[in-house]
C-alpha cells in the first residue's frame, strides 16, 4: 500500500491497460461555485467523461492522502473550507491530513505522479492582470512547462490578462491547440482572444498531435474548446476585479472572490455557463483520451 497516493482500482486497472483516464480537479468543487452546487459539477464531469468511454479520476488530498479518483461520497466532503491546493501546496497538506482541493496545477502534478495525461477544466490559470504589480502567475503554468499531459479547457480565465497569458504559454514551449476554432476561447465568451498557435478539427487529431509533441520531448498542451452558449461579462468582471482590489482580496483568493460575485451579479448565467462549459471540456478531454489510447 502506498501511503501517500491511493488510486482507486478501476482507475489503477485503466491505466495498467493502457486505457483512457481522464483527471478532474476538486478547487472547481470547491471554490468554483456556491455550494453545494459544485458536487453536481463535478459528477456531472465524471459522467461526460464516461459518456466519452473514458475513466474519470477526480483528485483532491483527503486523511492524509492524494486520492486518485473520489467516490461520490468522498467528492462530497470538498467544501468551502478545503484548502485550494497548488503544487506547492500538495505535500504539506497530505502530511497535515487536511482536506485539499487541487487546482489545474495540483491536479496535474498528482496526475503526473501515477501517469494520467489528459484533465479537463473550466479555464486554465495564468498571469494576472496588472503584472507586474502583483507580481501573481498562477502555477498551473509552470506545471504546464513541467507536465506532459493536454487540458481541455475553455481557454484561460477570462478575469486575467490573456493575451499575456498566451504569451508565457509560447515561452513555456505550450502548444494552444484551438478546437474547431483560430482563436484562445475567453472562457465565457467565445470570441475575442489571441490566435492559438494550431487550429485542430477532431479529438483524434488533438490526440495525434498530443502524441507527436510528447515524442518530441513535449510537456502541457492546453486545448481550447469554445463554450456552447456565449456570455459578454467583461464590464461586469472590470467592476468586481476594482472592487477586490480595493478589498484588497489577492492571490488565491481572488478567482473564488470573482466567481462568486460574477454568479450573483449575472444572476446565476455565469455560474450556468461555467457548469456546461466544464462538464462539456470533461466530455472532450474523455474523447481525445479514448482517441490517444487507441492511436
Ligand atoms: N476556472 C473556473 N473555476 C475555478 C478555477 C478555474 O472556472 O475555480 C480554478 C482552477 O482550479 C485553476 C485555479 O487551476 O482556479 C487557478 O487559481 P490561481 O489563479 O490562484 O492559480
Ligand atoms: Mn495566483
């Protein structure tokens, strides 16, 4: 038994047989919507991720331990109050036996440990706007840099500096794959973002061209799929980023902070936009997996 990562068996049997596996982060659970409805977001993901003929593997820290795939009860216990869990944060929390959510980063560096390559997600993490003051990048970047695994996702988080976002991703060797599109997904909105560096057409193309990447020595690809219903909050996200300024709310806290205020100044539409877009990147990360294991 390890007793620092426990992988449940179906998901150990998948990847023992080289089968589609698909990780799911806990901070969207957590931190990403009012609860209890982010337990809903995450089954929900599960289940488009097994609609896809992959096995989900949703991640978090719990009694001392990386779980590897939680059980419905098990998701249930990621409230609020658990922590939100970086890379850096992973360790520390498994060693004092708190209750920890993993963001993309965590998600992706534990997924790492046991050979998961494909997450799906809402919107990446990146530079925040303002750089250099505060000097804040979120981590899931450099896992990006140190990972090899692809993220379906709706792009970056629409509250940070994007174009800039992109622009480490370059530096960081990343490949933005844009799914049936030319340009990054703003999350919430569709159109609008800087040019991805590939456009691609088909979860096996993005599986192919995952593949020739890792051969070559590749690590992270982000996968923007553009969510299915469009919503233009950027007047609205402004206002709340002023505010939590003011307030001086920063570093992890922030992207809860904004969340939260999106959801209730839109009157539940971006909170309605985030879930489908989530369950639906879930969905696609699945495809390209069973794409991926059957090349
Ligand atoms: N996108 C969402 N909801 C979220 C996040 C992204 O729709 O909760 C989370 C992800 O877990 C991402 C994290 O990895 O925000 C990045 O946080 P930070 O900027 O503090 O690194
Ligand atoms: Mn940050």
């Amino acid at each position: 038994m390890d007793h620092l990562i426990r992988t449940t068996d179906e998901v150990q049997a998948a990847l023992d047989g080289r089968r589609a596996v698909v990780a799911l982060e806990t901070t969207l659970v957590a931190h990403g919507f009012p609860a209890p409805a982010g337990i809903e977001v995450g089954l929900a993901s599960e289940a488009a991720v097994r609609g896809a003929g992959a096995v989900p593997a949703t991640i978090g820290v719990l009694d001392g331990r990386v779980v590897i795939g939680l059980t419905a009860a098990e998701l249930e216990r990621f409230a609020p109050d658990a922590r939100k869990l970086g890379p850096r944060d992973l360790a520390p929390c498994a060693v004092q036996g708190a209750i920890g959510a993993t963001t993309v980063g965590g998600t992706l560096a534990a997924a790492a440990a046991v050979g998961i390559r494909f997450m799906g997600t809402g919107g990446l993490g990146g530079v925040h706007r303002g750089f250099p003051t505060p000097p804040d990048v979120s981590a899931d970047l450099g896992v990006c840099a140190r990972v090899p695994a692809l993220i379906a996702s709706s792009g970056v988080k629409s509250l940070l500096d994007v174009p800039a976002t992109a622009e480490v991703l370059e530096t960081l060797g990343v490949p933005v794959l844009g799914y049936r599109v030319d340009t990054l997904p703003l999350f919430y909105a569709a159109e609008g973002g800087p040019p991805v560096s590939a456009r691609v057409e088909t979860a096996e193309e993005a599986a192919a061209v995952a593949d020739a990447h890792w051969r070559l020595g590749g690590n992270g690809i982000l996968v923007g799929r553009p969510p299915d219903e469009s919503l233009d909050v950027a007047a609205l996200t402004e206002e709340i980023l002023a505010e939590a300024n003011e307030r001086g709310i920063g570093g992890q806290d922030l992207t809860p902070f904004v969340l939260a205020a999106l959801h209730e100044r839109s009157g539940g539409e971006t909170r309605r936009v985030n879930r489908d877009l989530i369950v639906a990147n879930a969905g696609l990360a699945g495809e390209i997996a069973v794409a991926h294991a059957a090349l």
